[in-house]
C-alpha cells in the first residue's frame, strides 16, 4: 500500500495564509478612546499652562502700567509740593497750603471702605482737594489737584495752574480753583489745566508740624499774622487721621504725607461699564487686591518756624 504525498493548494501561497486579516491588524475600540483619553488630558493641560502664563503675563503687564503711572504722578507733585511758599497774604481766604475732603453729588464724603483678605480688616480710601503757592523768581504760582467725576469711586487727577502777579492774589486763586463765586468785576487770572492720569481711587493729604519731633498738624497754629487753622473733618479723623486744612500767613507744612491709590485697568474698565454709582462703589468695595498705593514724605524748603512759635 503506497502513501500519497500530501499537495498544497497552488491558489494559496504558504505566506499568505500566515498573515493576519485586515480585521485583525485594526485598532480596537477600546485602544482609541485610551488613545483619545491621553490626548484629551494632555491638550487641556498645555491649555491651561498656556492661560495661566498668559494671565500672568497681562497681569505683569498691567502691573507695570500702573506702577509707571502712579510713580510719574507721585514725582510731580512730590517735586511741586517740596516747593510750597508762605504767601504772608492778609486776606482770609489767601491759603498757602488748603486740603478739602471732596464729596460725592449726593452730598455725602468722598470716603470709601475697602475688605482686604482679613474679613475683619479695611482699608479707607478718601479723596481730597490740594491747593498750594510756590514761588519761583519773580513768578508766583497757586496750584491745584482735584479729581473728577468720585461719585464712582474712581475718577481723573486734573493739575490747575494759575499764574499771579502777587501774593495779594491767591486768595482769587482759591477762590477760583474751589469753584465759589468771584466777586463782581474780578477779572479771572491766567490759568492751565491739565490732566494728569486716570483710575484715582485714593488721594490723601498729610500735613507736618515744624519741630524737633514730626508731629501731625491735629489743632490750630498760631502764625505771626492770621491764625492757621487746622480743621478736622468730621467722624473720619479718629479712624484716618486725616484732616482739612487751611494754613494761612506765613504758616506752611514742614513735610507733607502724600498718598495715593491707582486702580487696575482692567478693573478700571469693569467698573467703567457700572453705570449706577452706588453699584460701582459696591464693586470697587470688593476689589481692594487691584489697588496700589504710594506713598512719600516731602520736606518743604521754605518753612517758616516762626509760624510754629
């Protein structure tokens, strides 16, 4: 009995019937969404690498924004305030040196408390007017700041400039700068106004006895000629020690405590779309992290200690 030899099929080579179908050689289901899982997770993180890197980045930017604004602001009138003269003016209204609390249209304070991160702690902004004299050559100068538009809670510094001819004159000057009616057939002096920057959240004045200890100016001084007055604003002095003052005379600070408050921009213009006041006072309330302060002690050069006596 003779065994055949077993034969292949001649349509099907050896190799092919080795290799895997198309089925076979496929991703599973289960393979792509691990893969689309991976993925997934990391684009979100590069994402949020991304957002966080360019938060940051605005957020520096920002920072230096105000920072560069606020610093120029505080040089300027660290360098005009250092420069305050006694005007030795008889009239009553010829201040040297006259800081008001500005208030909102509705009659109240120009004072607003902002929540830091201590639930139990604030900070109080205020805004206040600034007027002073200087003198240069022959050239007398009565200069203001004052801020626009605080019933927001925020508003423009503006500088005044007024030109005189004397001494004799800053009492007009005052006059004007404050807004008051001029007396009739005054001829309103030579003035410029400028602005100076915007989002002003806080802008505080401090006035400085002459002496051997720098004492705040609280109460009244006896001057050579008319009494500087030191006048309290009222309920805010016992938490702020701030005050209005009117220095008349020969009366000036010895050394002024400027301080300042700058908003953010970006939060600036969050509370540029509040249209209702009392709604972005709330608003700026609670954005005490967007707010930087400066603050500086100028000398004044032409002190007179007679004032002080």
């Amino acid at each position: 009995m003779s065994i055949m030899p077993t034969t292949r099929h001649p349509s099907i080579p050896s190799s092919d019937r080795r290799r895997p179908s198309a089925a076979q050689r496929a991703f599973s289901l289960i393979e792509i969404l691990v893969v689309v899982a991976l993925l997934s997770v990391i684009i979100i993180g590069l994402v949020a690498m991304f957002d966080q890197t360019r938060r940051a980045l605005v957020s520096s930017t920002t920072q230096v924004d105000v920072l560069e604004s606020g610093r120029a602001a505080s040089e300027l009138i660290g360098r005009e305030l250092e420069q305050i003269t006694p005007g030795y003016s008889r009239d009553v209204n010829g201040h040297n040196f006259n800081v008001a609390l500005e208030f909102y249209p509705d009659g109240t304070p120009a004072v607003l408390t902002q929540k830091l991160a201590d639930p139990v702690e604030v900070r109080t902004n205020m805004m206040q007017q600034l007027f002073f004299v200087t003198h240069n050559n022959l050239q007398w100068n009565a200069v203001g700041y004052v801020i626009t538009t605080p019933e927001f809670g925020v508003g423009t510094l503006y500088r005044t400039n007024y030109t005189l001819t004397s001494p004799a004159q800053i009492g007009l000057a005052l006059t004007n700068f404050m807004g008051l009616p001029l007396p009739p057939g005054t001829i309103n002096l030579p003035m410029s106004s400028s602005r100076i920057v915007e989002g002003v959240v806080h802008f505080s004045v401090r006035a400085y006895a002459y002496g051997t200890n720098v004492t705040l100016i609280t109460n009244s001084i006896a001057s050579g000629m008319i009494a500087a007055q030191a006048i309290v604003i009222p309920a805010y002095n016992i938490a702020t020690d701030n005050y209005n003052y009117q220095l008349k005379s020969n009366a000036t600070p010895a050394y002024v405590e400027l301080e300042m408050g700058f908003l953010e921009t970006r939060a600036l213009e969050r509370l540029k779309s509040i249209t209702d006041s009392p709604a972005s006072r709330k608003f700026l309330a609670t954005h005490a992290g967007q707010v930087h302060l400066f603050r500086q002690r100028i000398p004044i050069r032409n002190v007179d200690p007679a004032a002080y006596k």
